[in-house]
C-alpha cells in the first residue's frame, strides 16, 4: 500500500500550481456564499499544501510524526471529511484531464487523501499514544512521587538523553544535545548532578527498558519499592493499547486493498480482462512483485496456465500439470474434498522453500524461492484456480498475518468474477480452450494421425476398450459429433 501512497503523491506533485489554483476558486467560492467554513478550508489547504508540496520523503510512516495543527495557533486548527472532500474532488477534476490517466492513478489519489484525511482527524486522540504524552502525564500526577522523566536511546554506542521533563512539564534539556554516556548508570549520575544537592540525596533513578531504548524515572527512594509494580503494569497497559492501534491500522490497510481490488473487478468487461487484472490486482495492492494465475480441473485432477503478470505469459500458459506432481497443493485439494462444505474460506498456503514442493523445471525456469499459493474460490468454497505469488526471482520472503485475511478476500472476489464469466461463457457460447489430460492428448494425435482404435491402444499400451472411453471423453469435451468433428475443432482452437 506504500506504493499506492507514493504513487498518488507522485501524481498529485506533478499538477501543484492547477492543484493549488482549484483550491483558491474553492476559497473564493465559499467567501462568496458567506460560507462560515471558509477559514476553515484556508488553514486545511494550507495544512494539505505543505504535506504534499513541501514535505520531503512524504510516507506513510513519517504521517505519525507530522503535526497536523498549526505551531504558531493549534486552537484555530478546524476541518471536517466535508472540507477534505472538496479538496479531493479539485485534485481529481485538475489529474483526470490526462489522456493517460487510470483508474489505477485515480485510486492512489483517492488513497493518498484517505490516508492524510484519517490522520489528521483522529491526530487528536493518536497523541494519547506516544510514550512521552504517556509519561508526561504520569510525572505530572499529583498522586505519583515522580521528579521527572527521561527518554534515552543508544546512538553510536552511547546512551543519549532524547527528552528529559519535570512534573510541570519543563523541558529539564534547554536546548542541551550533548548529554550522553557510555552506560545508563553514568548517564543517571549525570542528570542526578543536574539537580540541587538537597534534591538528589533522597532520590533514585529507576531505568525501564521499554521497546528499542530505556525510560529513566527519578523517585522517592522509599518509595521505590512500591511505585516500580505501578510503573510496570501502567507501562504494559500503555503498550497493549498502542498495540491494539497497530493493529486497527494494518486491519485498515488490507481492507483498503480488499476494496481497491473489488473495484477493479467490478470494471472487468471480459473474461480475459478478469483475468489480466486478477493477475495485475494481487501484485499492485499486496506486497508482491509476480503472479502467475492457474484454473484447476477437479474431474481431471489438473492445473492450466492462464495469466501471468511481470512473467512470459506464454510460458505460464504452456503449463499443464497433474496435481500429483505436486504433493503440497493435492495434499490441501484432499483437505478441502473432505471438509470444502463446513470450512467459511480456503486458506492460502505459504511455501518457504519452492525446491521442497515444485517440479524442478519450475523452480529453475522461474527462479522460484518462496512462494504463496492463494485459492481462486467461490462464495460455496467452489476451488476453481489458484495464483502462485512471489516478491521477485530468487526472493526469500515472510507474509504477514493481515497479507494472509487479505488474500482470502482476494481469491473469494477473483473466484466469483471468473465463475461468472464461466458460467456466462456457456450461455453465450463464447469459445473457450478446452483443456485435455495429457492421456487425451495423446489419443487425439493418433486420431488426427489416422490411427484406428486398436492401433491407438497397441501404440499406448492400452486396451481397446481404454482407449475408447478416452474417444468418448475427447468428443464430449469438444462437443463434437464424431472424430473427424473432434479432430477440426482440436486443430482449429490450436489443441493439437
């Protein structure tokens, strides 16, 4: 989704100053309604003007750290989705005058506002998570016999003081960046003789190790032995709940993915074009760099090439594999025939090294590593394909837990578009490559060869009766109404 999100910023710089002057007639026209917003708008494009013109190395990441209010008045900072909206809208008007532009372009600006807009309207109950909000406000509790606090983080080997605050909330630094030890002890020493003699002689320093650096906290020494299990306990509180709000934003993020993929399926108008942006949809909103796109025969027990995005698509159409060739996807077919009915979804499957479960001519020919499996299925757990993911040739690589929800939203979404085309196909007769069992294909050669049934049999080491059934399978399947028929049809759709 950091693509996406850098990709709609790209588009967004690249029209600034039309960008900017679609804004002014926004101004102007709510000026000129007596519209009481109109401050409003002034002080969010003002904001917005310097998150996507001004900041360098805008991400996602760096969001957290930007103040959404202005330093110099935060009070007279007030926006609304309604205000946001319109800037949007102006942004869209002023990109989709490019004869190039995409629905792809148009869904990364969308994303880019979204994820702007969320972060600063919820700014104001984000501060309650950052741990020197979280400490402030313990230092300064009239109930806690905390002097001050300190942040420290280590920084070429030695511990530096990041920010130091009293009960007041004085910052005990002044402008002061060189206070740093080799060991927390020295470091605790030197800012106890920062303080009055008086101050420091009933006085202990309790460090706290906490995430990547340590927390130093001035107490009373005889109250330190029943302070420390509050600290504690407060300390892993405060970090389930920034937990919890990493979470709801990585939930969010795949959700956004989720939608951004339904709304390019939604925009297939063919078979093949569902196809072409499956294949394109699971590498441009998930963290992949290849997709190779597969339909699955459940009577023939056979996978099919159809699509592949960023890899020879002929090469992965030319593939026609038996599952017992491949132990681990069968071994998953096997789980979902006997439990497919009372399972909610099928799960993706993640193969950390491709050498212990694929053909070697395929792992040589892609230069596969790991790999993820993700069923095409439909809503009744209908196994129609699957799409093999990677993040590149010879890329060894873990998939996160909101990857794997998303990939179960995606394969469900992929399976219902191209069971509908599917089922659409035989309704409208559309011409579809009939797939054969490599057995099937043998005995069609013979046949366009001008071998007779028995003569076909010897030269398969088969019995007649064998070969015959393969006859019949072979017509049935190209709905032909003799061999001859059979024979045409298999050469004109390129079969044999």
């Amino acid at each position: 989704m950091e693509t996406i999100f850098q990709n709609g910023l790209k588009i967004v710089r690249m029209h600034e100053k039309p960008i900017l002057k679609e804004w002014e007639q926004i101004v102007l026209h709510l000026q000129h309604v007596g519209e009481k917003s109109t401050k409003s708008a002034e002080v969010t494009i003002k904001l917005f003007s310097d998150y996507l013109f001004n900041a360098d190395n805008l991400n996602q990441t760096m969001l957290k750290d930007l103040e959404p209010a202005p330093h110099n008045n935060p009070t007279s900072f007030q926006t609304n989705q309604f205000i946001i909206t319109l800037l949007e809208n102006a942004v869209h008007k002023v990109t989709q005058r490019e004869t190039d532009y995409s629905h792809q372009d148009h869904q990364a600006v969308q994303y880019l506002f979204s994820t702007i807009s969320e972060h600063i309207l919820t700014h104001p109950y984000q501060k309650h998570f950052a741990i020197d909000s979280f400490l402030k406000h313990l230092v300064s509790s009239q109930q806690l016999p905390i002097e001050w606090a300190a942040i420290l983080i280590k920084k070429d080997h030695k511990f530096v003081v990041e920010k130091w605050f009293n009960e007041k909330d004085q910052d005990l630094l002044l402008g002061n960046d060189e206070l740093e030890a080799d060991t927390i002890y020295s470091l605790s020493e030197m800012l106890l003789k920062q303080m009055s003699q008086g101050q420091t002689r009933h006085r202990n320093v309790l460090p706290v190790p906490y995430e990547d650096g340590t927390l130093l906290l001035c107490i009373n020494k005889e109250d330190t032995s029943h302070i420390i299990p509050f600290i504690t306990y407060s300390l892993q509180v405060f970090k389930n709940g920034r937990d919890a709000l990493k979470i709801k934003r990585q939930e969010r993020q795949w959700k956004d993915s989720v939608i951004m993929f339904n709304e390019t399926m939604i925009r297939s108008t063919t078979y093949e074009n569902a196809i072409e942006n499956i294949a394109a949809g699971f590498v441009n909103y998930l963290p992949f760099e290849r997709c190779a796109l597969f339909s699955y025969s459940h009577n023939d027990q056979m996978s099919f090439g159809l699509y592949g995005h960023r890899l020879d698509i002929h090469a992965i159409q030319n593939i026609t594999e038996n599952m017992d060739n491949l132990p681990l996807i069968q071994d998953k077919l096997e789980m979902i025939q006997l439990f497919g009915k009372s399972m909610n979804y099928i799960q993706p499957l993640y193969v950390s090294d491709a050498t212990k479960g694929f053909p070697k001519q395929y792992v040589d020919q892609f230069n596969l590593s790991s790999l993820v499996i993700a069923p095409i299925f439909t809503s009744s757990n209908k196994l129609i394909g699957a799409a093999l993911l990677d993040q590149g040739p010879d890329v060894h690589f873990k998939v996160a837990q909101e990857t794997f929800s998303a990939l179960i939203k995606f394969g469900q979404s992929a399976g219902e578009i191209l069971n509908k085309y599917e089922t659409a196909s035989t309704d409208q007769n559309m011409i579809q490559k009939v797939h054969l069992s490599p057995r099937e294909t043998e005995v069609l050669k013979l046949m366009a060869a001008g071998e007779s049934t028995n003569e076909a049999a010897g030269a398969l080491h088969l019995s007649e009766y064998t070969v015959r059934d393969y006859v019949s399978s072979i017509m049935q399947k190209l709905e032909a109404r003799n061999r001859t028929e059979a024979v045409a049809r298999a050469i004109r759709d390129g079969i044999i």
